[in-house]
C-alpha cells in the first residue's frame, strides 16, 4: 500500500497548498470529499487550527496542511502537526509531525536530503509549475532521475503540468505515486482567489518565470503578467537588480514581521514599488494586488478554459 492508499486517499490526485489563503477549508475539503487530498495553506498557527477545524467541519476524509518553511514559526507545526498530512516546502528537510510528512522538492540532491530525514514521500516539482518554483527542469525529466537515485518503493508525487486525467496517468506510469495539481485547483469555485485574478488566468496563453516578487523570499515564481511585471520586467526577467538585493536583504525578517505590519506592506505596494510581497490577490485582500502582487499560474493556464468545482476537477483527473 502506498502513502496516499495507507490514508484512505483513493484517488492519487493531490491539491497544492497554496499560499497567503488561496486554498482554505472550502477547497481542501470539497477535494478531499471527492476522494482527492486536500491541502490548506494560510499564515499563522491560529489561522491553521481555524481553517483545519472548518475543513474538519465539512469532511471526515484526510486533509493536508502546507507550511512553507521560510516563514514557519514553531506554533505553526504544532498547529499543523493536527491535520492528517504535513506538506513543508523551501528550507532543510526535518520531520515536524507524527503524521505523515510530505516535502516539496526541486532537484534529485533535494530528493535524497528529504528522504534521509525521514519524510514519508517527496514531491518532486518540475519548473513548469506555479507559484515558487524550486524546479529547474521539466517534471517528468526530474521524476525520471529522483526515481533512479532513491529506492524503487520510496512513494514520488510530481507537482507541475498536471490540468487533465491523461497528466496524472503519465505521472503514475513513470512511476509516481500521485500527481499534484496547483493552478487547476486555483481556478475551481472553492478556491479564494481574487474573481479578477481568476478571470485573469483564464484569459492568459503565457507565463513568466521571475524573481520580481521577492519581498521576504528571493525566489523564482511563475506568473501571468501584469502591471507589475510590464513595469519590472522591461530589462530583465528576474527582475531589476535592485530590487532582487533588497529582497535578500529582507529575507531574514521574513519569520519576524507580523501578520499586521506585512498586511500594511501589501496594501501600500504599487507596480514600480522596490519591494513587491509575494501576497497574491485573494477575494478577501487588496484589490491592488491584481496590478501590484503576482498572478501565479503554472504552464498549464494556457489549456484550462474554465472555473470549476473542485470535486468535479478531481473526477476530471482521475485516470480511469
Ligand atoms: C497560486 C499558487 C500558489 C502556490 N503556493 C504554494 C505554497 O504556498 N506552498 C507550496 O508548497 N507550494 C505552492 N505552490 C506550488 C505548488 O505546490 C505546486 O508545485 C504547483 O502548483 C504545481 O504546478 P501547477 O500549478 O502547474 O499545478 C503554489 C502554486 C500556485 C499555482
């Protein structure tokens, strides 16, 4: 029995954590109600046990809960230690939960520090995903590799190019163990993104991969263009150069800011702005975001044509 079969998941469809509220109780439990494995990401231990007892509330399946580990205080892991499933990605692999424990990896070397620690599963992410991409190569390719260089039962989920049943079938007949789906489950009902953005991505054929977004955490992130990045991006697709030193130099406060300061930064940022949070726009946050924040959005936006439901989005991806 594999991972996702041990927690009663029975369909190997996974969906992505994705962060500063976007996936919320709504959309963890509508997928792990479907059969699926919901994951919840949001800031701050309060607002994890929140959203885990709403989720709980809406389904007695298992549901996951993403830490990114820049920003992870310990309150947090003890929070999330409650929901079924710990995702942690971005930062030294360590086991944080008695449950299970999956880490969000980007290279083989990744692969094999999060499997020496311990972690139940890793998910290896190809660069054509959404959001922050650890990825440099295509997933496939580096699923091929990470499967080489670990043991053949050690459970691989891969995370990027997954919008359709025929992704997740590929996925599994090189050998993984599920498939993770981000921005097909960005743009479902449940989701908490912004209408705008939603509509947005919908209309959207391309992506940029960037470092413009950096505030707090000078890493890659694929998006859909914008105001922000029409301004940022005329010279340089990372991003001017200033603006990727202060985004390092702000790296280490990241941990240390509270929610309060950083929701005023957010709110005051514009395109142009030196330091540009990596806050995207949710239905319940600025609207400036739509111009100044990133639209994350992984390679597939330009094959999804519509918002769904996200358990009719599960069924869409079960390979049958
Ligand atoms: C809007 C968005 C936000 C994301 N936020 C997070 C996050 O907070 N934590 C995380 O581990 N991964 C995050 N990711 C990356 C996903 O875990 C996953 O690698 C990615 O969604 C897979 O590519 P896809 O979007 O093309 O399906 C995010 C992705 C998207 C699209």
């Amino acid at each position: 029995m594999n991972v996702l079969e041990r927690l009663g998941v029975a369909i190997p469809v996974v969906q992505a954590g994705m962060g500063g509220g976007l996936s919320r109780h709504e959309l963890a439990a509508a997928v792990s109600e479907a059969g699926g494995l919901g994951t919840i990401a949001v800031n701050g231990a309060a607002a994890i046990e929140r959203e885990l007892a709403a989720a709980r509330a809406l389904t007695g399946r298992p549901v996951a809960v993403n830490v990114l580990l820049p920003f992870a205080r310990r309150d947090w892991f003890a929070a999330a230690a409650k929901a079924d499933v710990v995702v942690t990605f971005w930062g030294a692999p360590k086991r944080r939960t008695p449950g299970v424990w999956l880490h969000q990896c980007g290279s083989v070397a990744e692969s094999l520090a999060a499997h020496a620690a311990g972690a139940d599963a890793v998910i290896v992410q190809g660069v054509e995903a959404g959001g922050h991409v650890r990825g440099r190569t295509p997933a496939l390719d580096l699923l091929a590799r990470v499967r080489a260089a670990l043991p053949s039962d050690y459970p691989l989920l891969l995370a990027g190019g997954i919008a359709g049943r025929d992704d997740v079938r590929g996925a599994l007949e090189v050998g993984a163990t599920g498939a993770v789906a981000g921005t097909r489950f960005l743009l479902s009902e449940e989701s908490r993104a912004h209408p705008e953005y939603r509509q947005r991505l919908l209309a959207a054929e391309d992506t940029i991969l960037t470092e413009l977004f950096g505030f707090g955490w000078p890493a890659p992130h694929r998006v859909v263009a914008n105001a922000a990045t029409d301004r940022g991006l005329k010279r340089d697709l990372r991003g001017p150069a200033l603006n990727r030193a202060l985004n390092r130099l702000t790296a280490p406060t990241a941990r240390y800011t509270p929610v309060q300061v950083q929701a005023r930064l957010v709110s005051a940022q514009r395109p142009g702005s030196r330091l540009l949070s990596p806050q995207g726009p949710t239905d319940d946050g600025p609207t400036s975001l739509l111009d100044a924040g990133p639209l994350y959005a992984g390679e597939t936006v330009a094959r999804i044509v519509d918002v769904r439901p996200a358990a009719k989005i599960v069924g869409d991806l079960t390979p049958s």
